[in-house]
C-alpha cells in the first residue's frame, strides 16, 4: 500500500479488472456518500467504471492516506474534468 497522504490522485490502474472495480465501488460508496458519481452529481459523466472507481479511489486515499495497492496507483496528472473536480 502507498502512503504518500495528499500527494497526487489516487487512480485505478488500467490493468485493474471490472470486477474489481466493481466490487471496490459497492464496498465505498457502502461507507461513504457517492452522490458525485451517481446521475445528476458533477462527476457522473462519463458514465464509466473507470470514472467512478477514480473518484471513489481518490476520495478513499484522502480520507485515509492509502491508495488501494492492485487497483490503484498514484498520478500527478490531476483527473479532474469539466464539472468534476477532484480535491
């Protein structure tokens, strides 16, 4: 796991598979609010695993520090996209 708290975005990997995408989001948005990624929030669009799990994945990672190892990895290039805005 990293532990490099607030430094870059947390983003899946392009190797991490759907199903665990997936099962990341059902766990997240079991612990925290998911409303952003949902129809109507800000970072919805585009309507894309890989979308939310990068909202979810760097939300995790600011709450906690930790950058889930296997699914994610560490970027200096900010996601953040029309409305979206990643923190």
């Amino acid at each position: 796991m990293f532990n490099m708290y607030n430094e870059g975005w947390c983003v899946p990997d392009t190797g991490a598979s759907e199903h665990d995408m997936q099962a990341f989001l059902d766990y997240g948005c079991s612990q925290y609010s998911c409303a952003e990624i949902l129809p109507g929030g800000s970072c919805f669009e585009p309507d894309l695993l890989m979308a939310h799990t990068a909202w979810l994945l760097d939300l995790y990672y600011r709450k906690g520090g930790v950058c889930k190892e296997g699914l994610g990895f560490i970027t200096t290039s900010n996601p953040s996209h029309g409305t979206c805005t990643f923190p």
